[in-house]
C-alpha cells in the first residue's frame, strides 16, 4: 500500500514525507532543484540524511545562508538524469553520470553500496517519476572541493 502511495508523488512530494530528508526538502527549495525533479524523468537522487548535513563541513553549511548557486552545484552531482537506477542495477555498473556533468564512482565494500564515499542508507524508494536512495554523506564533486 505504501509504495503504491509513494508511486503516486513525484520525487519532490516523496522526500517531504520521508521525515529525516528535512534538510533536503530545503536544499531543493532554495536552488530550484524541486522544479527540475517535478518534470517527467526519470531521475535517480542520491539525498542525504539529516545527519549528514550535521557531519558536513562547517564551509558547506555556511553556503546555505549565502551562496545559493554553490549549494545548487553541490547538489546537481547527487543526481543522475534520464535513469531510474535500482540498487540492484547501481551494483552492476562503476560510474553513474551526474547533471553537474560529474562521474559519481560506485563501490561495493563490505557488504555496503558506496556512492563515492557516501554509504547508502536506504534504498530504492520508488517515485513516479524516479527513485531516491538515501545516503550518509552529502557528496562534494572533486572540482568544488578546492
């Protein structure tokens, strides 16, 4: 019944209703990402937990309150376009295309699902039109991390 439920809603609508994606929610808000996830997909969105964002670096924090397009650029590499990638079909593959243009590395180590160096929490979480997969970490593409 649930994932019947969850089908029903985009993306967007999901996340608000997963209760520790709160920070995400607002991610989504302030770059505009939550109108590019309202559109057709699909799309797979690495989201991280609210702890995550607790353990980020105090630099990425701070970009909340004032560098909008630097957290937008942040989280464009947590999704994937034009693919509603399963974990099952994320185990098969080394690298995932981001719309930041960057390459996500996939790594299976020790019984766990990395997404560079994000550990996946929760998976598959099924949308109309994609899929999230919850992860520990928010993901800092290499060319931002100067």
């Amino acid at each position: 019944m649930l994932k019947t439920y969850l089908l029903q809603k985009d993306i967007c609508d999901t996340i608000r209703t997963i209760p520790n994606l709160n920070f995400m929610t607002r991610v989504l808000e302030i770059t505009g990402l939550g109108d590019y996830l309202r559109q057709m997909g699909p799309f797979t969105l690495f989201a991280p937990v609210d702890d995550a964002f607790e353990k980020a670096p105090h630099c990425v924090l701070k970009l909340f309150n004032h560098d909008h397009q630097a957290i937008l650029d942040i989280f464009k590499y947590h999704i994937v376009a034009k693919q509603k990638a399963f974990a099952d079909d994320i185990i098969q593959t080394e690298e995932l295309q981001t719309i930041s243009g960057d390459k996500l590395t996939i790594t299976p180590k020790y019984g766990r699902l990395l997404i560079d160096t994000a550990g996946v929490h929760q998976t598959d979480i099924e949308c109309s039109n994609g899929i999230i997969h919850t992860i520990d970490s928010v993901m800092i593409p290499a060319r931002t991390s100067n």
